[in-house]
C-alpha cells in the first residue's frame, strides 16, 4: 500500500524509502506512532535504531518501545500455548469414542421416549420433543423413537 506524504518533497531531507504493508499493518502503525507523538517514519526510525542498538549489546529485543503493542507471542509464550494444546488433545476423545458415547445417549434417550408411551404418556412426550426442538422436529423424532422400538420388538 502506498501512502504519500503531503506537500513539496523538498522539505524532505535524507533518504527516502517506501515501504508496502496491510491496511491493517498501516492503521497499527499509525495509531502507534500518534501515541508516541511522532510521525509514522520517526516511530518506525526509532523502533529500529533502538532494537539495533538492543541486538549490539546483546540483548533481546523482548522489550518494546513505550507505547508500543506486543505483535507476536514470545517463545516460551509460544512453547507454553502449545504445549497446552497438546496437553488438551492429549485428554480428548477419539472418533471411536465419541462414535461410541453419541450411540450410548442415543439408547439412553430412545429407552426414556419408549418408557414414557409404554406408561401412556405420549401426549407429554411430544410436548418435551416439542419445547426443544420444535414441533415439526419432535413429530419426526417421535416417529423415529416408535419405529425403532417397533424393530427391535419393544413397542408400547
């Protein structure tokens, strides 16, 4: 993206360089350079020439210019989120499982449907389909429940 500084380029002494970047890098680094004061040049300067003068002692550059925003996690920041991940990961379910635990609550709730019109209590049955999933919905889990029973020669 390229912006154009306003008015006659011979007010301007030095060398001169343009730089490309997102209209979301732009608007950072705007914002950035208003809080501290200055220009977007002289804030991109002096990030530089202070992360320059920071490498040259030897230190990290970790520490950012005051007023400035965090881009990018650091490396142990990075390494501790990703272990998480892992960690999480590590403790999830497989395919297998959860294949196995849906078929567990599917049985769970076909015995409950099937319980409650065996004890004649189908009007109430449809009512509860209904206040969760909607009439339309209920009528076709209803039918689903009473047609699997029916298979499996449980019908009320």
């Amino acid at each position: 993206m390229s912006r154009k500084r306003p008015g006659p380029k011979s007010r301007i002494s030095g060398v001169h360089l343009s730089i490309s970047c997102k209209d979301t890098e732009w608007s950072r680094s705007r914002r950035l350079a208003d809080a501290a004061g200055k220009t977007i040049s002289r804030y991109l300067i002096d990030c530089a020439m202070e992360a320059a003068a920071l490498m040259e002692k030897g230190e990290a550059v970790d520490a950012l210019p005051a007023g400035a925003e965090g881009l990018v996690l650091d490396a142990a920041q990075q390494q501790a989120l990703l272990d998480g991940v892992r960690d999480l990961a590590a403790r999830l379910p497989g395919d297998r499982q959860i294949a196995e635990q849906a078929a567990m609550a599917a049985f769970v709730f076909d015995a409950a449907l099937l319980d409650m019109a065996r004890q004649g209590l189908r009007e109430e049955r449809d009512a509860l389909l209904a206040a969760h999933f909607g009439s339309a919905r209920a009528a076709e889990i209803a039918a689903g429940a009473d047609l699997r029973a029916a298979e499996r020669g449980l019908a009320p």
